[in-house]
C-alpha cells in the first residue's frame, strides 16, 4: 500500500515538471510591457480633433496606438443681420439722442439742433434683439473726420492719438464718455425720454486700448458706450448686451463739441445669433 502511494508521487511530480517545460519546447511568456511609439499624424484645420488614439497589445506583446476617428468641431453660430445698414454722419450728435425735434446744445461757437445733428436711430428686423441680456454685435465700413485735414481722418476706431471727452459733459441726462475722436458710440434707451431719467449713469473710459480692447460690455440705459469697428485685438467681434427696458439704440460719432462741422460718414448696423 505504501510503495503504491510512493510511485502514484512520483508519477504527478514527474507530469507537473513537464508541463513546466523541461523538455517540452516551451517558453515563459514575458509580461506585457508598455513601449514609446511615435505620434500618429493627425490632419490640421478648424474641424480636426487631435486623437492620441488607444492602446492595443497584439500575440506577441508589442503595444501599437490605434487612433481614434477625428470627431467635428462643434462651432458657435455665426452672428446674422438683425437690421439694415444704416449711414451714421460725422454730425451725429449722441447727446441728442430721443430729444424731440427743435431741441439745442449750445456750444461757444455755435449750436447743434435736433433733428439736423441727432443720432441715427436703428430699427430691428426682429424686436427679439433687444430682448435683455441678449448679446449685440456690430459691422461697420467707412471714414470719419472731425475737420477737413488729412490727419484728421480715421475708420470707425478713431484716432488713438486724440482722446476726446464732451467738454459740456452729461447732457439731458445721457451721460458722458471718453473715447478716441472720430469713433462710432452707441446709446440704448428706453421709451422716457433722457430727460426724464433722475440722474445720468457713470462715464465710461475708453481712451486706451486696453480699455477698448474688451470681449463683451453691459452699458446702461442712456450710458454711451464705445462701439468703434466692434471687433477686439484680436478681429473677434465684441458682445454688446442689451440692458433692461431697452426699446430703442442709436449710433453716433465721437467728438468734443460742435458736431455740425464734421464730415464723413459710417455705414453700420446690428447682428445677433438668432435663439
């Protein structure tokens, strides 16, 4: 009984070394290990997504990257037209805005009058534009100038070199603003007339080109506001949002007093990102 149990031992050492591989042929299996492969290349443009891909280990261990499809960019929807391009004169007087007809400003020399030298009032195609906290945006063409010299033209940026501020300040309640010479500004009110408001809200400064160069602006009701070719430093174009109780918006061109000599003419309107 014991020399049958010995042999039975001896026989299952003698099968469990085989199946090792002494003798048989086979080798251990090395463990998977990672290695460096080179970058697959990847098309280039807007609507390629860069993809590393995934790792795939193949029979014989070696590790290869498989990419993944490149999947669309999403992209944000372009701005559209939400008026009519309208022509701002150099003699748009934004201190004018929804004064009626008849109404002055007096200056040393002489006096600009409503309806000769009042801004240009926009219409939208879509009252929804004007809906609050929606964002405006501008496309603007043209030359300006504050007087008849060569140095005094510029597009709708104005001129850099000539910071200008109304020297009357705030006017009929619309408050007052400091923005480059020649530049297009715009003034959202509401159905009161300027006058009606019991205080002119804040100036705001935009006579250096940080102050300018802003992704989007809240202005206030009857605060004018730097609109200028509405694009920052970058050639996006700038967000304008429209404050509460907006009805109306004009566009008008920076100077420090006596619009009624300028010359020149802009050509703007508004565009917004239909909901």
């Amino acid at each position: 009984m014991q020399s049958t149990q010995g042999l039975f031992t001896l026989f299952s050492a003698l099968s469990f070394t085989m199946s090792l591989g002494c003798g048989s042929g086979h080798k251990f299996k090395e463990p998977n290990v990672p290695v460096e492969t080179a970058p697959i290349a990847q098309p280039e443009g807007e609507d390629a997504v860069i993809d590393t891909g995934s790792p795939v280990t193949d029979e014989t261990g070696t590790v290869s990257t498989v990419p993944s499809p490149a999947l669309p960019v999403v992209k944000d929807p372009e701005p559209v037209a939400c008026s009519t391009l309208y022509n701002i004169p150099g003699t748009a007087n934004p201190f004018l805005a929804g004064m009626p007809e008849g109404t002055e400003i007096v200056y040393p020399a002489s006096v600009d009058r409503a309806p000769l030298n009042s801004p240009v009032l926009v219409t939208p195609t879509d009252r929804q534009c004007f809906e609050a906290g929606r964002y405006l945006y501008f496309r603007v063409e043209g030359m300006i100038a504050h007087g008849n010299m060569d140095d005094q033209k510029s597009d709708a940026d104005g001129l850099p070199t000539a910071p200008a501020t109304h020297t009357l300040e705030s006017v009929h309640k619309i408050s007052n603003v400091k923005a480059p010479i020649n530049s297009l500004i715009g003034i959202f009110l509401d159905d009161r007339t300027p006058e009606e408001r019991p205080e002119p809200p804040a100036t705001l400064d935009f006579n250096t080109g940080n102050q300018r160069d802003f992704k989007t602006l809240a202005p206030e009701i009857g605060q004018i506001f730097f609109i200028g070719d509405g694009k920052d430093a970058t050639g996006k174009l700038q967000g304008f949002t429209v404050p509460v109780g907006t009805t109306r918006l004009y566009l008008a061109i920076m100077d420090a007093y006596e619009w009624n000599n300028n010359l020149g003419k802009l050509s703007g309107g508004i565009l917004w990102v239909k909901p």
